[in-house]
C-alpha cells in the first residue's frame, strides 16, 4: 500500500489540477494514517468519507477503500465525528475538497 502522505498528495494534486479545491486539513502518520475525506458540496452539506472496514477490501486488500459515512449532511455533524475519530486515533488525516459534483477518484465499497 502507498505510504498516506504520498496518497494524499496525489489526491490532493489531482483535484486542484482539475479545478476543485482541495487541502490538507490535518495531518497525521505519513506512513500509515487513516485518510478521512470531507467533501463541501457548496451548498451548505458536507459528504464524509472514511476507511472502509477490512472486510470491504475485497481482492486487493493494498488498495485503499472507502465507504460514504455521511452524505449530504449539515456540517457541524462531520466536524463532530472527525473531532471523536481524532481522539480515538490522532494520527487520522483530514483532506477538505470543495465540489458540486463529479467524481471523486476514490474506490467506495458497495
């Protein structure tokens, strides 16, 4: 599996490359952090994304993996869930991405 920080700065190059705003919110263990993705969707909700469980990865469990844990919600619910994941786990990364739609570039279990 890549090392988180090279991850995330793939993801976040990508997205500005492309015209989305996209930043590292905090940061946590280059090599081995859990990657939250908080997505604004301008209108007022934010989307969460964060690490699928193990039994998600299915046949190449080196690949990151994704479930949608909140979606289209009021803000201040993602910031409370992303603030008791970082109790839990200090060394989670947070990356904000500002977009209306499209895709995101993440492979989201079903």
């Amino acid at each position: 599996m890549f090392r988180t920080d090279l991850w995330v700065s793939a993801f976040v190059r990508r997205h500005n490359d492309i015209g989305h705003l996209c930043v590292v919110s905090r940061r946590g263990d280059p090599i081995a952090g859990q990657i939250f993705v908080e997505v604004d969707h301008l209108n007022g909700e934010v989307s969460l994304y964060t690490p699928a469980p193990a039994t998600s990865l299915g046949d190449n469990p080196e690949d990151r993996v994704f479930q949608l844990r909140f979606d289209h919600v009021e803000p201040d619910k993602v910031r409370e869930r992303i603030e008791r994941e970082h109790d839990f786990d200090p060394d989670l990364w947070v990356v904000s991405l500002e977009m209306r739609k499209g895709e995101l570039g993440l492979e989201v279990a079903g």
